[in-house]
C-alpha cells in the first residue's frame, strides 16, 4: 500500500515537473525568444530586458543587384551624339518654377519622367521611394534634334540603385532630361520626384 502511494506521489511531482517546465518555456517564448527572433514585444518584457535589442529586421529591399558597367551608362557607342548638342545655350532661361510629382511604378516595370531643359539651365531635385524600397535607376538627358532617329542618343548622368538622391544638375545641351525608374520588385512603387529651377514640365 506504502508503495502504491509512493508511485503516485512520483507521478504528481513528475506532473508538477512537467507543467512548471511547460510554463517557463512559455514565458521564456514570450519574454525572450518572441522579442529578439521575430520582433514582437507583446508584453513589453523585450524592451524592458533587452531582448528586443537582438532583433534584426529583414531587409527586404536588399536585391541580388548586377554590377554596373561601363557598357550600362548611355547611348551605345555605334548612336552618334547629335549635332544640336552643340548648339549655343539661349540668351534667356526658363522662369524658375517649383514641383512635387509622384510616380507609380508597377512591379517588374520600369517608367521615364523628364522635363523641359534648355542649355545650361539650372534644376535642384530630391527624389525618394514612398516606402524605402530600391529601385534601378538612369538619370539621362536627350538632345532635342529636329529629325530624331528611331534610336536616339542619350547621356547618362547616374546609374544606380538607390532609394533617395538629391542634387543640383545643369543641362549640358537643350533636351529632355530625367529619370528611368525600373521596379525590380512584385510590388508597386510609389517615386516622389520634387523639383525647383529652371524647366518645363510636359503636359
């Protein structure tokens, strides 16, 4: 009888062993493993203890991206720079005007945005993806010819991929001049392209 009783208090206290592990690895979970490997604090025990400061977000905007090369930047050398690229700058420069326009790129897609520029006429620009997200990118000009070929010449002036540039560009000839983005993700993307200086847009 002794020893019946004896198992079963083994079995309670097998139990209890069993159930007190339960609880601490759930606490353990929530408190430690919760914060540091997926991000969520719901208890706020992460931030309280430090965890939640082990936590590496996944980049997704880090892309298997190709290098770029020479080839990559502007006209291919069999397309001529056209002769008007020589013509004199004018006498009077477009009126200093100011824009914010938003781009949306559908994924896997790429979309052109330029504006008007006359010789050595002067723009500041900032452009940004809504969300942070990388694009390709070809900041270019095209000379204004008045017989444009099929395949027209153009000059790049960056190639990259980014998710934010700024700057100051003055025109090197009259012409078009602007952005290729190229969505390399399956989401749309929303560019935010402001401007101020001297240019036209196309309506």
């Amino acid at each position: 009888m002794e020893q019946n009783n004896q198992v079963v208090v083994r079995k309670k206290q097998v139990l209890k062993s069993v159930s007190i592990a339960f609880i601490i690895g759930i606490l353990v979970f929530i408190i430690a493993v919760l914060p540091a490997e997926y991000g969520k604090d719901p208890l706020g025990t992460g931030n309280l203890f430090g965890f939640s400061r082990l936590y590496i977000k996944e980049n997704t905007n880090q892309l298997n991206f190709k290098k770029i090369a020479l080839k990559d930047v502007g006209s291919p050398s069999s397309i001529t720079k056209p002769v008007e690229a020589n013509n004199p700058a004018s006498e009077k420069q477009f009126d200093i005007i100011q824009d914010s326009i938003t781009v949306k790129i559908p994924a896997k897609k790429g979309i052109e945005y330029k504006v008007k520029m006359l010789k050595y006429g002067s723009t500041k620009y900032e452009w940004y993806s809504l969300n942070k997200e990388i694009v390709f990118l070809d900041f270019h000009g095209e000379v204004e010819e008045k017989n444009p070929p099929k395949e027209v010449f153009y000059e790049s002036y960056t190639v990259a991929y980014s998710n934010n540039m700024g700057g100051t560009f003055t025109a090197p000839f009259k012409g078009k001049h602007g952005w290729y983005f190229k969505n390399l993700s399956t989401k749309e993307i929303t560019i935010i392209i402001k401007l101020k200086g001297q240019y036209k847009l196309f309506n």
